[in-house]
C-alpha cells in the first residue's frame, strides 16, 4: 500500500470506531500494539515500523492528538479534509 487511508466504521451512523492505514510494503502484518492514550493505538510490524494506528474512541479523538502522534512517527500530519469522516457523523 503506497498511500495512507482512513477507514471508519458506523454504527445507526456514528463513527464507532476507525483506522488509518500508513504506507508500507504488502505483506506487512503487525505483532505489537502500543497506547498512544486518548482513544489512539499503534500497530507495529516486526521491524517496529508503524502500519496503522486505530482510534478506539473517534467521538473524543482530534485530529490535533493524531497529528501528534504522527509528527512523533516522524510521519506527515494528516490533512483536515481527511479527517473528515469522523467529524460528519
């Protein structure tokens, strides 16, 4: 997978919980997940490369929380349009 994604899953049409999906090579599978706290979990494979990162709790997550998180990564932050699956529920 070459571009990261978000995927956002309802439920009677709230966001009950989402993924973003990083860029990486297929095949990929992740064998460790760490807190990031305030609704947020990342996925690592087995060279600690991130691969996702789920957010538990998409009624409390910000896409200013997630950015942290990526600039922590050393990822590109996650533009606001892309975000905005979660906020139009």
């Amino acid at each position: 997978m070459k571009h990261r994604y978000l995927e956002v899953t309802y439920r009677k049409g709230k966001p009950i919980a989402a993924y973003l999906y990083l860029p990486r090579e297929l095949g990929r599978k992740a064998i460790r997940t760490e807190d990031a706290g305030h609704g947020f979990r990342i996925d690592y494979d087995h060279l600690d490369a991130p691969l996702g990162i789920e957010i538990t709790a998409p009624s409390l997550a910000t896409v200013e929380r997630l950015n942290e998180i990526m600039q922590r990564l050393g990822l590109q932050p996650l533009p606001s349009q892309d975000w905005a699956p979660l906020q139009a529920a």
